[in-house]
C-alpha cells in the first residue's frame, strides 16, 4: 500500500467541493493526485510527485489569490510515516533535527487526530532530541511537521514556503 506524502484538511461538511478544489489548484500547479483512502473526515490523504516543490507553487498560488482556497486549509507534505508511538517519533524527529543547520532557527508543529495524549507533553517528548538552539516560534526557517492520524504519524522536515497554512496567508 501507497503512505499519503500530502495531507490537505478541509471543510468536513463540503468534501465534494473541496475535492474539486484541491484537484484544480493542484492542475494549476502541474501536479496530479491520486487519492488515499482516508478514515478522517476533514483530511485529505494524497499521493504526488514532488510534495514540497507541490507545496511551494500553491503557497505562491495562494499568495497571489487566496480566494483560490475557499475550501481547503492546510497543504503539509509528508517525508516518513512511523507508528505514533513516541518513541519511534523521536527517531524521526532527531534525524531532522540532524539536518537542521545550527544557525536556522525552527519550531516543531503537531497535529493529532484520532489520538489521545496531552499535546504539550508531546510536543516536549518529541522536541528532546533536537538539540538545535534557535527556536522561533513564530518566524522559523525549518519546520518539524508531526501529523499523527491514528496509529500511524506522518512527519516531515519543511522550509517555512513548503507548508501552505491558507488561513494564515489570508490573515
């Protein structure tokens, strides 16, 4: 079986719509998805070539007209998927955290579905084994992306323009 290397999440309520909307913003970009079954409502699972260079034309996409993304939030390509189980998740995460540069500053994002566990513990448990210096919260050069989707977690090392956040471009 194919893992999802996108998640897109999107409005639960108008997914034929915002179905619609991914695959045109996606043909804009010279891409083609192929859907993943997804067991969460509001989430996307997708297969494409090249996810991240994917995800920087649709943060330019959306940049120039936000109106594009009416339907659909959050475009988080993903590089390996583990088990949610916090130890093989800090495996991942002190490998990334070996790829990012001592100067660049970085933060860690996590998003869980389908999972219980306090999130700021997570988070901390997940951050240990980044021994990186410059955390910024708000303007980071690289990004620990954690998306837990039940059993399983999807988790990428990201620049801060290969991760489409629609919400936060629109303001």
């Amino acid at each position: 079986m194919v893992d999802a290397n996108l998640l897109v999440t999107y409005d639960s309520s108008r997914g034929g719509k915002a179905k619609e909307e991914v695959e045109a913003c996606l043909k804009e970009a010279g891409a083609k998805a192929r859907f993943l079954k997804s067991d969460v409502t509001g989430l996307f699972q997708l297969n494409v070539k090249d996810p991240k260079v994917v995800v920087k034309k649709l943060v330019k996409s959306c940049k120039s007209d936000p109106d594009k993304f009416k339907l659909t939030y959050h475009y988080v390509p993903i590089d390996k998927w583990v088990k949610s189980d916090v130890k093989k998740m800090q495996e991942v995460t002190k490998k990334f955290g070996e790829k990012i540069k001592k100067e660049e500053k970085w933060k860690l994002n996590l998003h869980k579905r389908h999972y219980e566990g306090d999130s700021r513990e997570l988070i901390t448990k997940l951050t240990d084994p980044i021994d990186k210096p410059n955390v910024d919260l708000s303007d980071p050069d690289k990004i620990v992306q954690v998306e837990i989707v039940g059993a399983k977690a999807g988790i990428a090392l990201l620049g801060k323009d290969e991760l489409l956040e629609v919400t936060k471009i629109k303001g």
